[in-house]
C-alpha cells in the first residue's frame, strides 16, 4: 500500500501508485484499474502529453482482420491471425516463446485498438499502412 502526502497535508491510500503520464504511466495504470486495484496516478502535465511521450515515435502492428474489423478500411484482410503468427515466428528465427506469440495475435488487435482511441482523444495522429500498422511521432 503507497501513501503519498500532498501540499495540503491529506494522506491518500492507493493499492498502486503510478508515477508518469506518459503512455507507459497510463497504460499501467489502466491495466491495474482493471484487476480491480485502487490506483493513482501522478503526472507532471496533461496525461499522455508529458514526460518523453510527446518526443516519442511508436508502430503498432496488428494483422489486416483485425485492423479492419476495427474500422481501418484499407487494412489487407488477407494478412491474417495465422500469417502474422508464422511472421513473428520466423524474423524471431523460431526463438520466441510461442504461446505468448500466439497470446499476442490474439489479443493485439483489441489491445491496439484501445490504445489508439485514447492516443485520438489526446489528439494524437497516427498514419496507417497495411496490412495493419500504425505509425505516430512526436506531438500531434
């Protein structure tokens, strides 16, 4: 249990505290709310506009159904579940750990998909390619 005191000497109890409002920080901290924990988060500047977050550049790839199930419309469907699998597997030279491979193309595409909503809130703008990769740098 964190206890932080603020400048107008009240103690507040979390079950986590997340330190930064950058995309890791909220990330973390949305993960945590999930699994049903008290959590706070403390940020220097406006969550997902602060810290390294707003120099950053990202890619997040998904395959093409998913991506196009979630309104990409120029998303290659052919680029599939399975095809994205034996991709990661291979450049991986069949190293990985394939069942957390497998847990990440099943999962990615909602995963992403979230993600990206709150970075379009934010006003974050990202670039699309297919089959299912999304491209952002810097502040929107």
């Amino acid at each position: 249990m964190a206890e932080i005191k603020n400048i107008v000497d009240r103690v507040i109890k979390t079950d986590v505290l997340v330190v930064g409002g950058g995309g890791a920080g909220a990330n973390a901290a949305v993960a945590a709310a999930r699994s049903g924990t008290k959590v706070m988060l403390v940020a220097k500047g406006a969550l997902g506009r602060s810290g390294n977050t707003i120099m950053s550049s990202a890619g997040l790839g998904v395959d093409g159904e998913s991506a196009f199930r979630y309104g990409e419309k120029k998303a290659d469907r052919s680029h599939t579940k399975d095809v994205l699998f034996e991709e990661i597997v291979k450049h991986g030279y069949y190293l990985s750990e394939q069942e957390m491979v497998r847990q990440f193309v099943e999962e990615a595409g909602f995963r992403v998909h979230e993600f990206l909503e709150r970075c379009r809130r934010a006003k974050q703008r990202f670039i699309f390619l297919p089959p299912g990769t999304w491209f952002t740098s810097g502040k929107a």
